[in-house]
C-alpha cells in the first residue's frame, strides 16, 4: 500500500509505502504526524461496497475530518492511496474517494484486506478512561455533542472492548518488563496491578502506560495481519532502554502481520528499529521528513538513515563546539 500527499498540513509532498514497518524521522513541525493522520482519514473514510452512504458523510466534519483544518487547504490539495494497482484520491474540495479518472468508487473490504487502524498519539488517555466512559451519558442527559478526536474515541473503544477477529498476543513480552498488567475491576475501571498491588492509572509511569496500551489491545484481539497501527513519538516518555524495548515489541508486531507506522526523532529509536528489523528478516521503509517533503534518498534505506542521523544529530555538534570554546577559553 502506498499513500501519496500534496499540500496537506506542513507537507507539500509525502510518498511512503506501507507495507510493514515504516518509519519517518525529522525534526519538530516537519509533518511527521501529519502523514499518520492522513493515512487514519483515507482508510477510515474508505465507503465500501455493501454500503449506501459514503463513509466520509458518516463521520462529518465533527469527526474524522477534525483531524485536519480542511477548509483552509488550498485548492490543489490533495491525499492519494494506491492498493493492488489503483488508485484511490480524496479531494479536500470534494470530500469522496474517486478511483482514477473521476468515477466514484465504493472499495470491497476485501481488496485492501484492512479491517482496522489505529492511531496512539499519547498514552495520557488513560488519565481520561472514566471520563470518556461517561460521555455517552452526559451527553444523553444534557442532550448535547461532545466533541473531540475521533482516534481518541475509537482508542478508547478498542481498549474498552475485545474484537471478535483473533489478534497476536504480546502480553507474555510486556507484562515482565513493565513488572506487572493493566487489568479491569468489577467496574470495568483500569487499574495497573504491579506484581498483586493496585496502583491507580493516574499514579502510574507514563511510560509504563504505553506499553500498557500494547498489552490491552492485543488481549482485546485488535493487533493483526489486518490492522495498521500508528505509533506518534513513542519514544517520547521512555528512557533509552525501554525505547529499545519498545522497538523490540514493534519489530515482533510486524513479523506478526501488524502494519506500522512510526513517527520518531530518537536516534535510539531509530537505530534499534532498523538493526531488529534486520535481525527479524522484516520488511522496513524509513523516511526523512525535511524542508515540506518526506521521502527516500535515491530510494535507499541506508543512504536514508545515514542522512536521518545526520540530521539527528546536529546537538552533538553543538555540544562539541561549546568544548572547543572553553578549551580556547582554557
């Protein structure tokens, strides 16, 4: 599967293929995340054969399409995915999917043999769970909408209940290096049971809410062959040694069938994704996200990295400059 962007967001233009790991490094404010949402909107709104609505009109502008500002794109925006040889273009100044040459066209599910996507900005949702629970309630009471991210509700969800397709399980992989489990009590509250102890969610390391999101999805039957996950920074709450295990944890989903998305700026986290990847015999693309445009060097994974960590790391220079100066200082 292949998604192509012009003029979205910060992107003037992105080509990435998904296939099974994809990884897009750079900088802060280079589109990173913006190529993930992009690519939860397409699959998300694909209608489907057996349907008579357009799945874009099912999710309005108060749902999906509040991932992006759509009103404000110019008019050569555009967002194209490519599946078995055609072609699938949303329009942002007509909001459907059109097949090349203009006709509309309703897609099977089973040509793209994508059931899910699943998009994990940040683990903090946790903090939230109760809250979300009760929206549907307040907002019945009150007789209002409330509204918010539409990946932020459909993560909620699928922590909240189990899938009916089977899914590959990671929890054996987790809950050793986490020192415990994220589980429910008589209420359906999540709590994270650390070795026979509760701990309230709100009172749990950050870091450790994030693999606890891995380990509820996989009992919940929602990690498999027919899932793309979307992964924002997950680098950004863990130290360097659990960015390897977390790395570690990816590289197994993908060998598993899971599609990945991953967007980092972590040299640690790049690096360990691309030697498991190797170890693992797995299919990995990495990209560079720079100056509006996301893509390969000449097409090359390797002349790709050596230009990410480059990139990467400019701190260091900065670092070795400041010792050269207090050596001249000296």
């Amino acid at each position: 599967m292949e998604l192509q962007l012009k003029n979205i967001g910060m992107i003037k233009e992105a080509n990435v293929k998904i296939n099974g790991l994809t990884v897009i490094a750079g900088e802060n404010d280079t589109g990173k995340s913006t190529v993930g949402k992009a690519l939860y909107l397409a699959l998300k709104s694909m209608p489907y054969e057996d349907e008579k609505k357009n799945m874009l009109n099912l999710f309005g502008s108060t749902g999906i399409f509040s991932l992006f500002n759509i009103e404000n794109f110019p008019d050569d925006s555009r967002l194209e995915i490519s599946k078995n040889n055609k072609k699938y273009i949303y329009d942002c100044q007509n909001p459907i999917f059109n097949i090349s040459g203009g006709e509309v066209f309703h897609l099977k599910k089973d040509d793209i043999k994508i059931d899910e996507i699943i998009f994990i900005e940040t683990p903090i949702i946790w903090n939230f769970m109760k809250l979300f629970n009760e929206i549907p309630l307040l907002e019945s009471t009150m007789k209002v909408f409330i509204n918010y991210p539409y990946f932020i509700k459909d993560l909620h969800l699928k922590l909240s209940f189990k899938s009916e397709f089977g899914g590959f399980d990671i929890k054996h992989k987790i809950n050793p290096l986490i020192n415990g489990s994220f589980q429910q009590d008589e209420q359906s509250e999540f709590f994270f049971n650390k070795n026979g102890k509760r701990i309230e969610l709100v009172n749990t390391a950050t870091g450790i809410k994030y693999f606890g999101i891995f380990q509820v999805l996989s009992q919940n039957n929602w990690l498999n062959e027919n899932t793309v996950l979307v992964l924002d920074e997950p680098e950004v709450h863990l130290h360097p040694t659990w960015q390897l295990e977390m790395a570690k944890i990816i590289v197994e989903l993908v060998k598993n069938g899971v599609k990945i998305v991953v967007n980092s700026h972590s040299p640690y986290m790049i690096e360990a994704l691309e030697r498991y990847a190797e170890k693992a015999e797995v299919t990995a693309d990495f990209y560079l996200a720079e100056d509006g445009f996301i893509d390969k060097v000449e097409d090359n994974n390797s002349k790709t990295l050596a230009k990410i960590f480059n990139k990467l790391s400019a701190p260091y220079e900065t670092f070795n400059q400041m010792d050269s100066e207090t050596l001249k200082g000296g």
